[in-house]
DNA sequence: GACCTGCTGCGGGTTG
C-alpha cells in the first residue's frame, strides 16, 4: 500500500497546475489534506487506477480533481477529458457546483447529465464535448442505446473516470452495469482509461481494489487516510416493553418503548438539526407522527418530519431545504436516503433506532454529523423485552441490544462489512447485452461474448457455456432474433424493452399505489396488506383516513383523521454479517460493560450474560426450546440460510430465526447427528443447493433466464455453501467437546 | 428479506 508522505508535500503541490494551485490559496487552505497530498503523484503520474478512501469530509472529491484538473488544462479538446460518475442526482448537482468555481478558472468546461437535466443542454454538449461530463450511469446507458455511434467520438480524448461514493455501487446490479460501461467505453476508445475510485465505506481495499478493475485489482494504487476520525461521543439506551399478555396483543407491550424513545428524542433533539435513522418506512412514520403529536401537545412548532424515499419530491425537497437553513431547527426521521452524500449542511446530532442494517451504514449515518471540527455525537436507542419465566430462551439474550454493541464495536475498531465475492448478476449481463446490441444495431454472437464477458468486464466468470445458454433461452422468449448471418437483433419482446426509457435502469422496481389528499400527490407506497375504505394509517409524519381506493390507476384518496397506525411495511433487517455475529459472541462471553452504555442497557447485557452462562453457551452453542431445537452458530445471515437449505433438502423443518437456526420439531441428538454429518461431507455446490429453494427470480431480467441459468445465479448471489459447512462444523465441534467435559 | 438509486422524446401549454 502506497502511505502519503507528509515530508514531500511542497514537492507535490508544486506539480499541480498553477492556476489550481492559486484556487487552493484563495480558499484559504494552509495545507492539502494527506490524501489529496497523496493522490497528485499517483494521479498525475500515472495510467494507474487509483481507489482513495477517507472519512467524509476529508476533501476526497478535490483530492481526485486537483490534479485532473492539473493534466487536462490546456488541452481542450475535441471529446470529454474526464468523466464523473455519481449515484444521485442531487449529489451530481451539488458536485456540479463545486467543480464549476474551479473549472472557471482554467477555462475547462463542466457538463452535468441526468434525468432532470434539460434537452436543450444535452444538445449543446453533444455538439462541442470538452471538459469534464458528470453523469448517473442510467444517463450512460441510455447515452449506448441512443447515440451509441457517437461513442467514440464523444470519449475519444477521455482521460479518467471517477466513481464517487464507490461503496454504493459494489456487489449490485447497478454496479455491474457501471462496470461493464466503463468497459464497453474502453473497447470504444480502444484504450483502458484510468479509474479513481472514492469512498469513506469500504470495508477491505484490495477486495474494493478487485471490484473498482476487475481481472487487474492489483494493479490498482490504494491511497487511505492516515487522518484520525472525528472526535465521537456515544451513548446506547435502552427501553423495555412488557411482553403482550395475549401473543394477538402485539401493540400493548411495544407501545411502552416507543414512548419512552419519542420521549427522549423530544427532550434531546428539540432546538438543533438532526437526523433520526429509524430502519423501516413505517418506523419512520410511527416515529414521526409520535414527535409531531408531543410538539402539538405543548404548543411549540414542530420541528420533526418524516423523510423516506415513497414520499413525494416536493416534500422531501421541503425537509432537505429545512435542514440546510442554519435557522430553522430541524430534525429528519428517515430511512437509508440521508445516508448519503448531498450536503445537508451541519447535523448536531444523529440518532439510530433499532440496530443498524451494517456497520458500513451506521458509518456513513454517523459521517453525517461533527463536521466543522465538532464532534459527532450518536444515540442508539434500543428496544427489549422484560424477562420472565415465561420469556422465550432466545430472547433472553437481547440480541438487538447485543448486536447494537457488536456494531459499535467493530465501527470503533474501523471494521465495516468487505464487498462480497463475485456474483454473475446474469439479470444485468441481459441488459447489457440487449444495450450492446442498440448501440450497434446488431452483434455476432462471439464479438458479443468478447466485449460483454472479456477480460476486465465484471461479467469475466460468465462462461461461454453459460453465456450460449443465455442466447438460447432469450431466443426461445422471443427477446433476440437472430438474422441469416447470424447476427443477433433485438427480438419481438427485446424491442420494446429496450426503446421504453425505464430499460436504462439495471435494478427492479415494483408498482406502487399513488396516495392523494386534495389533489395533492403525497407520496407512493407498495401496498402488500389489506387495503379497505375507512382504514387509519400514518403517511409524512400525519394520521389519515383512506377515502376511496382506485384499484386501476393505483390511486388513494386520503383525509386527515385522529387515529391511525403507520402502515405495516415489515420491520426485519438485511442481511448481517459473520463478523457482527462473532463480535456478538465476544460481547456475551465478556464481563466488562463499555462506559457509552446507559445503566438500562448494562442491566439488560448483564442478565443477557447470566443466561448465555446458564444455559451453557460457550460449551456448547445448542438451546433445547420445546420440542425445538435452537443452533447458534455466531455466523453470518446468508450462512445461516444456507445451512438452513441444506438442511432442509435432507428432509429436516429448518428456518432462520434472527441469530439462530431453529430446527421445528427435532430432538437435540437429531440436530447434533445432522450438524456432524454435513460438517463431515464435503460443500454441496450452490447451483445443485439453489434447485430446492422456491422465489429464485430477484433482479429486473431474471424472468428471462432459464432454470440452469437462474440457479447459477441465485447460487452466487445468496448462497455461501463453504460458510455454512464450515459453521457445522463449529457447532459439531463445540457440542463434541461439551459432551466428553 | 429493509432500504435506496434512476430514466427519453415529444406534444402541448405558457411566458418573455
């Protein structure tokens, strides 16, 4: 790894171009940051890639662009330099905007290209390309099918790519489509153009390294911060509910905790800008609609507003421009859609409801606070269930409480979650076949699996094999045609796909209902419970009656009303990972208490240790509930449903329960035998293993692949059949052991 | 499985 050097720094700011050097003076910086120190060599120098990595405002953005900007001064060009590509509109504007004050100067052009942006300036630049191009990689694509001749005029001059906020795009869909662009356009160009990578989230640099150039992740240059992170002060609370005196009175017992957390946000948040992260859609709600009800309630305005990705622009655009006016007090309950990137001005506080979806998410949540030499300040609030003698074994444990400290814990050990290991994303390698095709308006079958599936394309572990498959089955669904010489063309389905704008898109998207209040959009919603006139819910941050249901435009007409319950979305959490899971091993088999933990919470991890004592889980990592059997591994959730499918394809009731592996109606000796027996078979492949599970078809084009095909895929996707033998056998292990003491 | 992201061309209207 490539360390900056602090020592040579005059040396290289002296290299970048002197009208940027005089732009650094006059914003009145003492010094580069190391990392934009850094990055002029391995920049300026170099055909290298580069991936930088440095906590949020550590000026990433101007570490990749000084020396760009440096090297491409003066030579404008016919065909854009440098290319930008961003995840969100909002973050291309405000990306936009800065580049532009620079850009001035030394007389480069800017261009911005998304969906908002006007034909009449997209004309413009396609008439005179120079300078830099920032754009969304939907606005890529569609630039391949529509225009795709031009190609190579437009890039013929390009000299670097930057992808910003690098972490959002691995391991998706959206990223294999990125990837295989940037790929497309150097077989354009006929040359490999250099890639700079940045992020404050990558759990691992040489994997990140692989993702960023695949088949040459080596070569890339890793540049990371040696700057310390920002001060940070931290406090866990926690709230009990009474466990519901019928199992059907679900509401009673939670509504203690959610009183007693809108309570202390109340009293806390009021007065400064915040952000709530609240996991769930209709968390957030719930949340919202709690803290505006306590703002009526004592005759003061209300500063708390609901912020998710269903409501409507308007009014997200409304609490975005809140929270950016220093002089309105404001706090955004919201869901993943401030994690990241536009600038939301300075953020006092932040708070986390529930235990984070990753680690890498709770630190980007928290690089949303502290900056300007404050520090950031994180609450995470987190609610148990009282035990007695009646309380389930494994909810004894607390694992919500456990894993909030295990995330905690690995953020403060700088840890976050590494990119996962290739998938096919076979539903992308379609759509970037059919844009293949548009852009030339036809491809040999061959030349197609050259430039798709190639040395450097994401899609390099598609064998032609599996590659053939794909044509023959998108030939049999009349989405390709082939021509007398064998050209491919875009069959009587594949046309219309392709010419319909939603095609630029590589990720899925599902229909949504419209609701209405007065004309007015409030937002859209996917609706998967029972729907009827007169039905309270809770929407923005208000309680509303519905009205009228338009089953055929999708619509909801709503009013206001007093009651109402936030509609149930589901509230479970992605997929946690293996090393959560083992710090929260570490957590139950320790005895100090970490001094962020309120006294609740230190109460609550220290029965959930007397538990995890009694019931002997160090020895052996096996609960008897019932007539079930609880397995606790202390492994990932995409192991733990692997071993679930495994187990099931031998005939035994296996499901995921949170932490656990519950084994339905199976005696412990069963569930031992069973665990000894796969820890002593070899891995089962994961394309045999992906044949018994049912609801294969994730991606956007996965309904075009055939059953070989969608097993492949979903194998690489989901299943990580090494992993979960490698977790029999630990509890294999650990059972045999416990047994001979 | 939670959450999120994005998108064209054209016709018709309004405004300067």
């Amino acid at each position: 790894m490539n360390s900056p050097t602090s020592a040579s720094e005059a040396l290289h700011f002296d290299r970048l171009h002197p009208l940027v050097r005089r732009w650094v003076w006059q914003q009145g910086w003492n010094e580069l940051h190391d990392i934009q120190d850094a990055a002029i060599p391995a920049i300026l120098d170099g055909n290298n890639d580069v991936l930088i990595g440095a906590a949020t405002a550590a000026g990433k953005t101007e570490a990749a662009f000084l020396p760009i900007c440096s090297k491409i001064a003066g030579q404008s060009g016919p065909g854009i330099q440098a290319l930008y590509v961003g995840p969100l509109k909002a973050l291309i504007n405000d990306q936009f905007r800065r580049m532009e004050e620079l850009c001035e100067v030394l007389e480069i052009r800017t261009h911005r290209w998304h969906g908002d942006v006007a034909g009449t300036r997209k004309q413009a630049m396609l008439r005179n390309p120079s300078g830099i191009l920032l754009i969304t990689p939907e606005s890529l694509e569609a630039m391949f099918v529509l225009r795709g001749t031009h190609i190579p005029r437009l890039f013929a001059s390009l000299q670097y790519v930057v992808i910003d906020e690098l972490h959002s795009f691995l391991d998706t869909e959206r990223g294999a489509q990125l990837l295989s662009q940037l790929h497309r356009l150097e077989i354009a160009v006929k040359r490999q153009i250099p890639r700079i990578g940045l992020s404050a989230t990558l759990g691992d640099m040489s994997l990140a390294a692989a993702q960023l150039r695949p088949s040459d992740g080596d070569k890339v240059t890793i540049l990371e911060s040696q700057a310390s992170g920002q001060d940070l002060r931290l406090q866990v609370r926690s709230y009990v509910d009474e466990r519901p005196a019928a199992p059907s009175d679900t509401d009673a017992g939670e509504e203690t905790s959610v009183r007693g957390i809108a309570d202390h946000l109340f009293a806390n948040l009021r007065g400064k800008t915040n952000l709530v992260f609240a996991n769930a859609r209709s968390r957030v709600e719930l949340y919202a609609a709690e803290l505006a009800d306590r703002s009526l309630h004592a005759g003061v305005p209300n500063e708390f507003h609901a912020h998710h990705g269903n409501l409507a622009k308007e009014l997200r655009e409304d609490v975005e421009a809140m929270l950016k006016d220093p002089t309105k007090p404001t706090t955004a309950v919201c869901t993943t859609t401030l994690e990241m990137g536009i600038d939301i001005g300075a953020i006092a506080q932040v708070a986390q409801i529930g235990p984070p979806p990753s680690v890498a998410s709770l630190r980007q949540r928290l690089g949303r606070s502290g900056r300007r030499n404050e520090p950031a300040i994180l609450r995470a609030y987190c609610a148990s269930m009282a035990v007695d003698a009646e309380t389930p074994l494994l909810d004894r444990l607390q694992l919500p409480l456990v894993q909030t400290i295990a995330s905690i814990e690995l953020l403060l050990d700088r840890w976050c979650e590494p990119p996962e290991p290739a998938q096919l994303h076979l539903s992308t390698l379609i759509q970037q076949l059919l844009s293949l095709i548009a852009q030339h308006s036809g491809v040999l079958p061959l030349e197609a699996y050259r430039v798709l599936c190639g040395r450097g394309s994401p899609f390099f572990i598609v064998t032609s094999t599996q590659f053939a498959e794909l044509l023959r089955t998108l030939g049999s669904k009349d989405v390709l045609t082939q021509s007398n010489d064998g050209t491919l063309l875009l069959g009587g389905r594949g046309e219309p796909t392709v010419n319909h704008y939603t095609f630029y898109a590589a990720f899925q998207t599902s229909e949504e209902y419209r609701l209405i209040h007065s004309g007015r959009q409030l937002g859209t919603m996917p609706i998967d419970f029972p729907l009827y006139e007169d039905l309270l819910l809770v929407f923005a941050g208000q309680r509303w009656r519905v009205t009228a249901i338009h089953e055929e435009d999708k619509v909801v007409q709503l009013t206001p009303a007093p009651g109402g319950k936030p509609p149930q979305l589901g509230v479970s959490a992605g997929l946690v990972h293996a090393e959560v899971r083992v710090r929260m091993r570490t957590l139950l088999e320790d005895d100090r208490a970490a001094a962020y933990l309120d006294l609740q919470s230190r109460t609550l991890l220290e029965q959930a240790r007397r538990e995890y004592a009694t019931l002997q889980l160090d020895h052996c990592p096996i609960i008897t509930d019932g007539a079930d059997t609880l397995l606790l591994p202390w492994t990932g959730d995409r192991q733990l449903h692997t071993l679930a499918a495994i187990l099931n394809e031998t005939g035994m009731e296996a499901t995921v329960d949170g932490a656990a592996l519950r084994l339905i109606g199976t005696p412990r000796s069963a569930a031992l035998t069973a665990m000894a027996k796969i820890a002593d078979s070899p891995a089962p492949g994961p394309d045999q293993l992906a044949r018994k599970v049912e609801n294969k078809t994730t991606a956007k084009f996965d309904d075009w692949l055939g059953e070989d095909l969608l097993c492949d895929q979903f194998g690489s996707a989901s299943l990580d059949c090494i992993g979960a033998v490698e977790a029999a056998r630990l509890v294999a292990k650990a059972s045999a052991a416990g047994s001979s003491t």
